[in-house]
C-alpha cells in the first residue's frame, strides 16, 4: 500500500476552524480538518505512519461503517468517524492497528456509547477519560470523541503500539469537563467509580426520557442510582414527567403516592423506581428506596 503521512491528508483540508456551522460544507470541511489534526498529532507523537486514505463518514453514510448501529450512534449525537491504518517502524511483516475516531458531537455522546459498553468484567486502563481494554485493542473515550483501536496480526506484539497510539490521541483531543462538572448537580460524595453515565433518548427504555445524567452510589453497602434531566423550561419538565407517569398501569405504584410531584413504581428490569418534579427538572432514584430516599431528597433540595 502507498504510505501517506497525516500531515499531507491535513495539508489538502481546507482550515476553516471556527468557520459555518456541522451542516453547512464549511463547518463540515473544518470539522474534518479538527480530526485530521488530532491524527497528524498521533503521528507526530508516536512516530507511527498512516497508510492508505483516511475514510471518512457522516450520519448519512455511517451505516456503510457499521450496519446495525448507525441509527444508535445518531441519535447519540454522532457527527462523523474517520478510519485510519496505522503501522509502527520495525512491526511484524503484516501487522497494523485499526483506529476508528469519532466525533460524538459532545462529552455526553461520547459518554453515552462508552458507558452502554461497560461491564462488570471491564478492565480500565489510565488514558484520557475512560478507556476500556479489549481481548484486540481498546476503547477510549476523550472529550467529545470516542475511540476504538483494534490490532490486526500480532496482537500480543501490538499491545503497547495500541497504548501509544491511544495516549497521544488522548494528549491532542480537548478533554471532557471533570466528572464532578459532567454529572452535576448528581453529588460526588459516595458515587461508585465508572458509573458515570448520560443516556441521550430513550432512559429506562422510554423516548421521552432523553439527556438524562446518572450515577450509582453505595449507600451503606447498598448500590443505588440517581439520576437527572434538566428540560429547557418548567412546563417542558412537567410534560415529561406526566407522560411517564401516565404511560405506567395502575398496578405498577406502589403504595403510600403521598408526596406532591413525586411517584414511585417498579420498573421490570431495574426494580423501584422513584420520579421528583421540581422546576425544570425531572429527577430520581433506583434501587432500594430507604436506602436512595436521604440522597435523593438532598439532590432535590440542591435544585433550584
């Protein structure tokens, strides 16, 4: 294959930074040209060369990437994903990593396809913002872009090529506000590690339950979750938390509904459930009630 340093695909991009919108040819070009300049930094960093073209989809054409996921990356917020092929000087004849960069739209994007891959197996490694390790490769999470690195042959031999190459894309990509930031007004104090996450349509398998923020706290050794949307005004949040209180038959309340604004219900998959209005947010807990109750009622006090 003809060899192709980065730097040459970012010199042929138009640098239009800062210039028109995501959906105007401006702001598409100067989108392009911001990952281009990430990978020229990679190259930079590592030594390591990108062979053949850079290829590059957008929400319309994602599907040709990854068939089946595409619709869930959009609604996640995806804007675009560049694939590149990257081999060390002195690899084994054959060998090379798979980089496949996109650009989520925002932290949250970002965090929403990272957390949904989280399990309790997961082995997490110190890179960017969150980065899981993978029997080929990793998955890294930074700012508003997600990562995934696969090593094709030698994969044992590639094992730290992958580590670099993800370290200094971590380096170059902005990184995510800090997790107190993200999550907040979630509290910090008691929150379990890895348990941050956002979900951007469809919370507890319900559309209307979109931009939700949420964590998981041990609470004298019992796990819990809080979780938060903030809606864009009052009536929008009260609309939301009718819709779903409504949307529930009669036998999924539990008993004692005797808080205004509040309701409590079991979910089949997640157990008890507990839902707060209060201004223009729609809040909560799962898990053990008496055990989420003092939390959840201090995150409603702190709630303006």
């Amino acid at each position: 294959m003809r060899l192709l340093a980065v730097s040459v695909v970012l010199a042929s991009l138009p640098l239009a930074a800062g210039c028109g919108s995501e959906d105007s040819p401006s702001g598409a070009a100067a989108g392009r040209a911001q990952m281009a300049a990430l990978l020229d930094a990679v190259a930079a960093d590592t030594g390591a060369v990108a062979f053949g073209e850079p290829a590059w989809y957008e929400p319309e054409t994602l599907f040709e990437f990854i068939n089946g996921m595409a619709a869930y990356y959009v609604d996640a917020g995806f804007v675009r994903v560049v694939h590149t092929e990257w081999a060390e000087p002195g690899a084994k004849a054959g060998a090379y990593v798979e980089m496949h960069v996109y650009d989520m739209g925002s932290p949250f994007g970002a965090l929403d396809v990272l957390a949904d891959a989280r399990t309790p197996a997961t082995v997490y490694l110190e890179i960017g913002d969150e980065t899981h390790q993978a029997d080929a490769g990793l998955d890294l999470r930074v700012g508003r872009y997600y990562a995934r690195l696969v090593a094709r042959k030698d994969v044992a031999g590639q094992k730290e090529f992958v580590k670099r190459l993800a370290t200094a894309l971590a380096k170059a990509a902005p990184p995510a506000p800090p997790e107190d930031q993200l999550l907040a007004p979630l509290p910090a104090v008691g929150r379990l590690p890895h348990s941050a996450s956002y979900t951007t349509k469809g919370f507890l398998n319900r559309d209307g339950l979109q931009g939700v923020r949420e964590a998981a706290y041990s609470v004298g050794g019992t796990r819990v979750r809080l979780f938060i949307l903030e809606a864009k005004t009052a009536d929008a949040a009260r609309a939301v938390f009718a819709e779903w209180r409504d949307s529930l038959p009669p036998q999924a309340f539990a008993a004692g509904q005797d808080r205004p604004n509040t309701f409590t219900y079991t979910e089949a998959y997640t157990g008890p459930v507990t839902a707060v209005l209060k201004g223009r947010f729609v809040c909560g807990a799962i898990g053990d009630q008496a055990a989420a109750r003092p939390m959840l009622d201090a995150l409603v006090n702190r709630i303006e």
